[in-house]
C-alpha cells in the first residue's frame, strides 16, 4: 500500500519509497525550476512536467478539468472525501496495477488540497525510460508485427485483469527504450469485473483514436491491415 500524510488542508499521498524525502514543494513546477532540475514538459490539454531529482525522473501532472465545465471551473472539483477524490482512486488504482505486475509508470506521490467544498489536485509518477507513444512512432514510420503483438499482449493483460481506462488513445500507450508497452494515465478508471461489453468498447475507443490521428496527421504510417493485426492477437488471448 502507500503511505497518507495529513497536513492541515493537504493531504499527500506517497510511495513507501519516498516518504522520507516528500514534501509539498515536490508539487510546485518552480521549485524544481527554480533548481535546474526541469528535464521536459509535455504540452497538451494541460503541461505534464519531467523533473530529476536524484535517481528519479517524475512526471508532475495538475488536474484539470475537460469540456464546457473546465472553462468554468478548470481545476475545481466538488469534495466529498479523500477517497472520492479523482487523485486517491487514480493513484490507488496505478499502487494496485503495480501490485498486479501490469505495466504502469510506478506512482511516486499525489496531493489533494481542499478548500471548503472544494478541492484542486496533483500527481508525480515515474516517466518512462525513453517513452515514445503509439503515434509518435507511426508519424516516422510503421510499427512492426513484433510491436503490434506487443500492444496486443499488453491490452489483453489488463482486460483480463479487469482494468477499464476510461481513455485509451495510441498517446497513452508508450514504449520504452527497451521495447516493453506501457500504458499511462488512469484517471477515472478502475477495476471492474471481465466483460466483454466494456472491453469491446475500451477497443472501440482506441480504433476511433487510431482514425482520428490519422485525419490529424499528414503522414501517418497506418493501415486497417495493421488494425486487424492487432485486434486478432488481442482477441486471441482474451480469457472472457
């Protein structure tokens, strides 16, 4: 499990193997700027910022909200509980995947902050050596059969688990320098039990995912051969 620290409006959460070393300031993108220590930031809906700090590479990532009501209320959620906090269940959930053996970046800390009613939050989690997502890789070229029997074995692992990512998309399914597939963010999945419903439609997101990159990109190394590939060696090795 992991360790809980309660300090007065914050509660963090942590890594067994950091709990001597955390500290709030971990959250704070200018605290590490500020000593040289920021490696990258990813741009997106909202910056994930890589920073080293000893033997570690982290990935701090704010939450914020998507859709009409982010412009509203952009990082404000309602606060019922720690528990019920979209940090705790994403970052419970990453402790149990990795419990599981599945691949995941290992969850380094998280933080919850509330104010009244209201509560904003943060994670760190591990970066992935050398990561490269799906569609970095189709915009320079085409993945090989290995590479998509690698995506396939890895997506059925975790719906055999019973693990629902409420976004899989070709950018959150990384591979390392080494080859290994990971997938990243879980924010708002959970475990569920085996079904072929919910893992139909988790598959049917990442197809939408792979068509709509490639209406995005000029060139994109894709084809529904490879598509058919990947879903046949997914299927094969489905236990429901």
């Amino acid at each position: 499990m992991f360790e809980t620290q309660h300090l007065q409006s914050t509660t963090l959460l942590c890594h067994p193997a950091y709990k001597d070393e955390l500290t709030p300031q971990w959250f704070d993108a200018n605290y590490w700027q500020q000593q040289d220590k920021i490696v990258g930031a990813k741009k997106g809906r909202a910056t994930a910022w890589f920073f080293k700090h000893q033997q570690l590479t982290g990935v701090l990532r704010h939450y914020w909200r998507g859709g009409l009501i982010g412009k509203l209320l952009s990082d404000q959620y309602l606060y019922f509980g720690l528990k019920q906090t979209r940090v705790y269940k994403e970052f419970a959930l990453m402790m149990r995947l990795l419990e599981l053996g599945l691949n995941v970046p290992t969850p380094i800390a998280a933080k919850v902050t509330t104010r009244g009613l209201i509560y904003r939050g943060d994670i760190i989690t591990e970066a992935v050596t050398g990561a490269k997502s799906v569609l970095d890789i189709l915009v320079t070229r085409p993945l090989s059969q290995s590479e998509l029997k690698a995506i396939a074995v890895t997506l059925s692992e975790f719906h055999n688990h019973g693990v629902y990512h409420a976004d899989l998309n070709i950018n959150n399914i990384l591979f390392d320098d080494t080859g290994k597939v990971f997938i990243i963010d879980f924010d708002r999945g959970e475990i569920k039990q085996p079904h072929a419903s919910w893992q139909t439609e988790n598959i049917k997101r990442l197809a939408r995912s792979f068509a709509k990159e490639q209406g995005r990109n000029e060139v994109m190394h894709w084809q529904q051969s490879d598509w058919q590939s990947l879903v046949c060696d997914y299927q094969a090795l489905l236990k429901t």
